[in-house]
C-alpha cells in the first residue's frame, strides 16, 4: 500500500475536499498505537530482557513515531517479526492464540481469577437474622407517618437495582454498590473496565435520584444540611425501617437472573447514611 504523507497548508493553500478525504483514510490505515503497544506487552513478557529486549526498544521507537502520525504524516511500520502472533493469558484475548505467563503478572491474574471463581459465603438473610441484625437506636418517633411512603419508594429503587445487576450478570447487591465487581455477564467480558465504569455512573445517578426523593427535589443546601430537621429524621428512619425490620423481610424482593433466586436488597437507606449516622450519634452522646 502507498503511504502518502498528510497535507501540509499554509495560509493561501485552502485544503480541499479530496485533501481532507486522504488525510482522515490515510490516519485511520496507520492508526496502530494499539497494535504497537499490545506487541510490546508480549514481548516484554516473553523476552528474558522483559522491556530492555531489542525488540521492546525497537517497539518503543515505533510508538514515539505512531504518536507524531497526525502531525507528521509519517507511519509507523511493524515490520512482521515484531507483530505479536500469541498472547498472554493475563490479557484476556479470547479471539487470539494465548499462552500461559509464567511472568509475576501473569501468576498475579490466575490467582485473582481464581479467587474471583470461588463462591462467597451466603449472607444469612432470614427473619430470625434481621430480628439481630434490626437496629432500635435507629427508630425516631414519628417514622411510623413515612412508613407507606418509604416502602413505595424502596420498591423503587429495588427494581432499577435489580435491574442493572440483571443487565450486566452481577450477582450480589455488594459488588455493585461497592463497586468491586467480581464477574460480569459473558457479552461484557471484553470490555470490563469501561464496562465497570459505566455501571458506577449509573448507581451514582440512582443514588442521587433517590436523595431527590428524599429531599422532594429542595437542592443540594438542603441535602448539606449538618442539623437535620425532625422530618428528616423519621423519614431516614422509616426507610432503615421498612429495610431492615424483620416485618418486611421478603417484601418485594426483586428476582436475580444472574443467581436465579430472589434477593432481599439492604442498600436503599444508606443513600442517605449521613442521617442515619447522625440518629445513630445522637443515641451515643
């Protein structure tokens, strides 16, 4: 393939269509920084020099030139010896011919997914544990008033949470709201951290809704309040309430696909965990 430099303009040189045309085809022919810096992976885990090998430096160079490609308009080349024909397992290319690394990241990769592989202990969710778990110094006079409202509203909350953990195949209300996702759905697995960043946006925006519930849409001032009012405080309450107190165990609980059995979520009152902190403070003064 000919390989022509992008255009130069000057101030009397107006750039035409055609110009134009050839510079975006000729960018996207040559655009191999990705190709450039996944080589360089594999030969810095399999050359005994790692990235000091000739071939990582050679590499090295081709990058500095792929990265001046917009300016320049000269390619950077991979010559076919350089080109990465198997990867290590530690860079998940389900598509490609994969090796076993025997490098430090490599063991480190197999030990974490093996970790990530074994089932974590059950939470011992029933109406005996909640009945312990159940915390009275969070009970504020006046929480029975908001005790309909706070169970239309956990409902849902509950169905937009069970929704994003049935859409990406997260089994456990814990990895999502703490964001350590342990396991996606197999048709995310070949983008997992864009993936796991576009569902730590989504439970950001869920939790901010429900805040606007909460404060009936009154504005941030009011949400940075350090002295609640008293309807504040029952309503947080009601909402711990209508979570945790045995009386409302499997109460609409919301159907995981990914474990196929229902789950009864606790993380609707700690959107607004700053009141409960402050009930729970106020008890231990």
């Amino acid at each position: 393939m000919d390989y022509t430099p992008a255009p130069k303009t000057t101030l009397d040189h107006a750039v035409t269509v055609e110009e134009l045309q050839e510079f975006f085809l000729n960018h996207w022919l040559n655009d191999n920084l990705g190709q450039i810096s996944n080589a360089h992976v594999v030969h810095a885990d399999r050359e005994p020099p790692k990235a000091r090998s000739t071939k990582c430096i050679e590499l090295a160079k081709l990058f500095s030139t792929a990265v001046d490609f917009s300016k320049t308009g000269v390619p950077a080349i991979i010559p076919h010896y350089l080109r990465a024909k198997e990867y290590p397992d530690f860079m998940e290319k389900e598509d490609k011919p994969t090796y076993r690394s025997e490098r430090v990241i490599g063991k480190l990769f197999r030990s974490v997914k093996e970790a990530a592989t074994q089932k974590v202990p059950d939470l011992d969710l029933s109406k005996e544990s909640m009945s312990k778990y159940y915390d009275q110094q969070l009970q504020v006079s006046g929480f029975e008033d908001y005790v309909e409202e706070a169970i239309t509203r956990k409902n849902e909350y509950d169905v937009k949470l069970i929704g994003l953990m049935n859409q990406y195949g997260i089994e456990t209300e814990a990895e999502l709201i703490g964001g350590n996702i342990l396991r996606l759905s197999r048709h995310f697995r070949r983008r997992v951290e864009e993936v796991k960043k576009r569902v730590q946006i989504a439970v950001n925006l869920l939790k901010q809704e429900a805040r606007a519930w909460f404060f009936g849409h009154q504005g941030e001032e009011e949400e940075e309040e350090e002295c609640w009012e008293v309807d504040h405080l029952a309503k947080a309450s009601a909402w711990y309430h209508v979570t945790y107190h045995p009386d409302y165990f499997n109460n609409n609980d919301q159907f995981s696909a990914a474990t196929n059995v229902n789950l009864h979520l606790l993380s609707f009152p700690w959107v607004v965990s700053n009141i409960l902190f402050e009930i729970k403070g106020n008890h231990n003064i």
